[in-house]
C-alpha cells in the first residue's frame, strides 16, 4: 500500500518561500507509470491543483502559480518537494501531495495534507 | 480554469441511496471520460473511489457508482452506512494538462 506524507513548516511569513517534502513509502518515486503532485485547498475553496513533478525531473505547472513554483525529486530518499516563493496570505491552505495515474489522469494515493499559514 | 460545481451538502438515512453532481463545462468534463471521485474524511487523506467516470479501483465497494452525461458527471453511494458520512468531490482532466476539482459535498448519514 503507497502512503505519502507531507512535511514542512505550518507557518511562513509573507514575501518568504514556502517549502513542502513529500515522503513516499509503500512505493518507489523512481517509477515512470506516475507523476507526483501537489494540490492546495485554501480556507472555504475548492480544491487546486499545483502541479507534477515526473520521476526524471520533468514537471508542469499551473500557469496561475507557474513563475513563483518549482519542484523535484529525490530517488535516493523516496521524495518529492515543492518551492513557492513570494509567498500572501492567499497561499494560506492545506497542502497535499498525490499521486498522478499516467494512464488514467487520476489521483489515487494522497497525503492527508499539511496547513500552511502565511502571516508575519 | 474554474471549479466544477458541486452541491454543498446532501444527506440520506442509513439504507437510502443519494446521487452528488459534479457540473463542468465543455472544457473538461464534456469533453473528457476522466472525471475521477474522492471520499475525504477531515484530517485523513483523501481516498479514491472512482475513475474515468465509471470504474472503481479493485477491492472498493460496488456501493459506489459514478456516471455522466454531457457535462455533468454524477457519483451514487447506495444502501448508505453511517461510516459513509464525509466530504466527497470529484476532479477532470481539463485542456492544457490541467486538471479542475468541484468545491466538495458534505455527506450526512441521519
């Protein structure tokens, strides 16, 4: 059974750069079938979806977040990040890392998500 | 890219049957059978409970149903359990490789 966890700081002041890891156990990030994602809820929103980072390093990205965001992956420690940079308050949400079915356009393993608050 | 719509909160008795819509546009779930469903219950993580609009993964109840027409998708849980009660919302593959999520149902079980 895949599990993944996120980590990182709960709270980032405004201007400063928001920084997530994603663990993976149960599975390898080293696997070609799957992007790894990261999609954010903020406070009574729906859902967002961030972006994937692909086990090579190849990503894509939300165009609404694409220059503030970067990601990647660590085969050797099983894990995947996220950067924001120039962070708001309206970066304030839970975070969650996921699973991308290539196949199937489908998110089948999430996290159960980290809340990150943007405030001085 | 905007959110699919989804009703706020629905509610059924334990036995019933309840249908939660998920409306997009034409963009993406009219367009595309990759409408996906998530059963989430507050601080776990989210689950999946069906993909491209009518399957569900191995080992998951056949309670749940998922269907769609035109552009709005729909997930049935029938013969309703108490355990069922939680927040469920569905997700598109949108153009540009891109995907959008409806803004959740809450499920009560009376």
């Amino acid at each position: 059974q895949v599990q993944l966890q996120e980590s990182g700081p709960g709270l980032v002041k405004p201007s400063e750069t928001l920084s997530l890891t994603c663990t993976v156990s149960g599975g390898s990030v080293n696997n070609g079938d799957c992007y790894w994602s990261w999609i954010r809820q903020p406070p009574g929103k729906e859902l967002e979806w961030i972006g994937y980072v692909y086990y090579s390093g190849s990503t894509n990205y939300n165009p609404s977040l694409k220059s503030r965001l970067s990601m990647s992956v660590d085969t050797s420690k099983n894990q995947f990040s996220l950067k924001l940079t120039s962070v708001t308050a309206a970066d304030t949400a839970v975070y969650y890392c996921a699973r991308l079915r290539l196949d199937r356009d489908d998110f089948d393993y999430w996290g159960p998500g980290i809340l990150v608050t943007v405030s001085s | 890219q905007s959110a699919l719509t989804q009703p706020a909160s629905v509610s059924g008795s334990p036995g019933q049957s309840i249908t939660i819509s998920c409306i997009g546009t034409s963009s993406d779930v009219g367009h595309y059978n990759l409408v996906s469903w998530y059963q989430h219950h507050p601080g776990k993580a989210p689950k999946l409970l069906i993909y491209e609009v009518i399957k569900r993964p191995s080992g998951l109840s056949s309670r749940f149903s998922g269907s769609k027409s035109g552009n709005t998708a729909s997930l049935t849980i029938s013969g309703l359990q108490a355990e069922d009660e939680a927040d469920y919302f569905c997700c598109s593959y949108a153009r540009t490789n891109s995907w959008v999520f409806g803004g959740g149902t809450t499920l009560t079980v009376l």
